[in-house]
C-alpha cells in the first residue's frame, strides 16, 4: 500500500511539474498598434469600416455614397 501512495505521489508531481514548466508565461495584454484605426459601423448594412473611409450623417456612419443615400436600415442592424 505505501508502495503504491509513492508511486501515485510521484506521478502527480511529475504531472504538475510538466504543466507549470509547460504552460506559456503569463503574457502582456495585447497593445493596439498605434497605426491602427478606429472602426465605426455602417448604419444601413452593418460593415465596419475604418472611420477615415466611412462617410458621416450626424451621428450615424455609413460605408459608401449609396448607403447614405438610402439612409439607415428599418431592422437597425
């Protein structure tokens, strides 16, 4: 019987050593580049386009002149 409480002893550290030295290191949160844009939705499809390209009504944004012109969606999507 001790034989066998040693045996599942050494197994069970054996397995929690390789996890720990296994698992990766703690990483950093992932920084945004700073060359990133900001994206903004558009209210009549729902794409998300960067906000330099989309085109702005008030406070609603839309992906292209057609868009726009047609106005936001009735299912406000």
């Amino acid at each position: 019987m001790i034989r066998l409480l040693f045996w599942v002893v050494v197994i069970f550290v054996a397995v929690w050593a390789w996890r720990k030295f296994k698992a990766p290191a703690v990483s950093t949160p992932a920084r945004r580049p700073e060359n990133a844009l900001p994206m903004v939705r558009c209210a009549h499809c729902g794409v998300h386009v960067p906000d330099n390209s989309a085109l702005r009504q008030g406070d609603l944004w839309y992906c292209s002149q057609a868009h726009l012109q047609q106005g936001p969606t009735a299912g406000g999507r």
